[in-house]
C-alpha cells in the first residue's frame, strides 16, 4: 500500500468516526461510564474486599449502570461509599485514618477542580491494572494540567488506601486489644501514608508527563503530537526507573517499562483519532420543511 493510500485510509477512518460520534455521543459516552465505573467498582473490591456484602459483580454492574446516566463525580461519590465500607468492616482505625484521608482528599478534589472526575476515576483503573501513565498521557493530549487534581487524588487515594489496608490487616487482634491501643494504630497508618516513598514518586512522575505532554502538544511545530507522546514516555521512564532505583523500589522498574509501553500504544491511537479533530463539540442540526 502507497503512503498515500494509508493517509486516505485514516482520513477516511476519522471522518467516519466523527460521523458516528454525533450521532451517538449520548450513547458513547454512558458506555465509558458504564465501563469504567464497572471497572473501579470491580478492582474496589478485588483490592479490598472486606465488606462481603459488597463482593457481587450483578451489584457492581447495577452500580455502574446507576453511574452510566449521571456525571462523573457519581462513579467518584460511589466509590468513595464503597471504600468506607469497606474500611468500615476492616477495623476501626482503618476507618477512622482511611475514611479522614479519603474525606479530606475528596473535599480538596471537589473545592479545587471538581469537573475532573473523569481524571480521577481514570487514574483509579489505569493504577489498578498496572499502566498509570495511561492517564496523565491521555489528558495531556486532549486535556488540560487541570487534569492534575483529579490525577493526583485518584493517586493518593490508590496508594494511601493501600498502605492503610495493609497495616490495618496485618495483626488479628481482639476487640479490646483494637479499642486499646487504637491511637497507636492510627499513628502508624498515619504515618506510612506520609513516608510513601512510591505514591511520591509516581505522583512526580504523572504530573510531569501530564505538563510535559500538554505544552509539547500545544506548539507550533510538525509533528507536536508525536513528539508530546515520546516525551512524556521517557520522562515517566526517567523518573519511575531512576527513582525507583535511587529509593530501592527496583520492583517498580519492569512495571514501569511494560505500563509505558501500553500507554504509548493508546496515546498513538488517540492521536490518530483526535488529532485535527474536535468530538466534543458535535454539531446538532435540525431540519425544517
């Protein structure tokens, strides 16, 4: 096939996609909804998983088909209710340190840059299956670094969570040995989600793909797209394998390169559909005999 042949190909792909976008964007987009929150809710559970009554994927697919129809920051509320519950049946200083930090997190998300629910519900899934810098990526291309909050809650949440469950599950203990030494517990807690050497360090890492990508991708220049893409894949290479090595976090490194991997290859394709394209602004037009 001609280089020219392929142009065409893709031309014509783009045209039919923004075809179908204004057709069916209402449709489109609850189907992300549904997908994604289906996909947090799910990976919730498989994480955590202490609340029994919430394991049943029919009771996640109805949540996620409840989120499909409403905005983002439902799939983010949602989560939010289960993640309490869920700390909630693990032991009280879990829920007392989790549910302060889920809490103080949200609050800052929603004061600060509260329609960027889906940043955060994204970084949630792309975390939770190993490729964090799908997210950072996707929203340097076509978004905005306000993205950034929603990134960094989804982030910390992810891993301040972790550490809380961890901590909280290591020692069976009984209730009053729970009630006795509860502050010391919540100290501990406390303090390992602060000393999170890798939640700093991915938080640097995204947040730099996120900008770097952004500001390459709005130049002037051939090819800015590309260029954002393999900027942004070495940096997050740069700052998560040097970083990891530096901090002992060598377990980081093999992730790292194989997540970037999948995050470039998605980026690839949103460039090749969105680029000279505007999907969210389709055209409604009516027709009068």
């Amino acid at each position: 096939m001609r280089e020219g042949d392929g142009v065409e190909a893709i031309l014509s792909l783009k045209e039919w996609l923004e075809d179908v976008y204004e057709k069916y964007d209402t449709y489109l987009l609850s189907v992300g909804k549904l997908l994604l929150a289906f996909l947090l809710f799910w990976q919730i559970n498989g994480k955590m998983g202490y609340m029994g009554s919430l394991d049943s994927v029919f009771l996640i697919l109805i949540l996620a088909l409840f989120c499909s129809f409403l905005p983002w920051n439902a799939i983010v509320l949602i989560s939010g209710g289960m993640i309490l519950a869920h700390l909630y049946a693990l032991s009280l200083p879990a829920l007392i340190v989790g549910g302060a930090m889920t809490g103080i997190v949200l609050l800052l998300y929603f004061g600060i840059a509260p329609r960027q629910g889906l940043a955060l519900v994204l970084t949630g899934v792309s975390l939770s299956f190993g490729i964090p810098c799908l997210a950072p990526m996707a929203f340097g291309l076509v978004g905005t670094p306000l993205a950034g909050i929603g990134i960094a809650a989804g982030t910390i949440l992810y891993y301040g969570l972790a550490d809380v469950s961890a901590l909280a599950g290591t020692q069976g203990r009984t209730a009053a040995q729970e009630t006795e030494d509860l502050l010391g517990r919540m100290e501990q807690m406390a303090k390992a989600i602060g000393q999170e050497r890798e939640l700093i360090l991915m938080l640097i890492a995204m947040i730099a793909v996120l900008v770097l990508v952004y500001v390459i991708r709005k130049m002037a220049m051939k090819y800015a797209w590309s260029i954002g893409i393999g900027a942004g894949a070495g940096a997050f290479l740069i700052v998560t394998v040097f970083g990891g090595w530096t901090l002992g976090l060598t377990e980081l490194i093999f992730p790292s390169i194989v997540g970037t991997v999948i995050s470039v290859a998605v980026a690839i394709i949103l460039e090749l559909l969105f680029f000279h394209l505007d999907y969210r602004h389709t055209r409604k037009v009516q027709f009068e005999d």
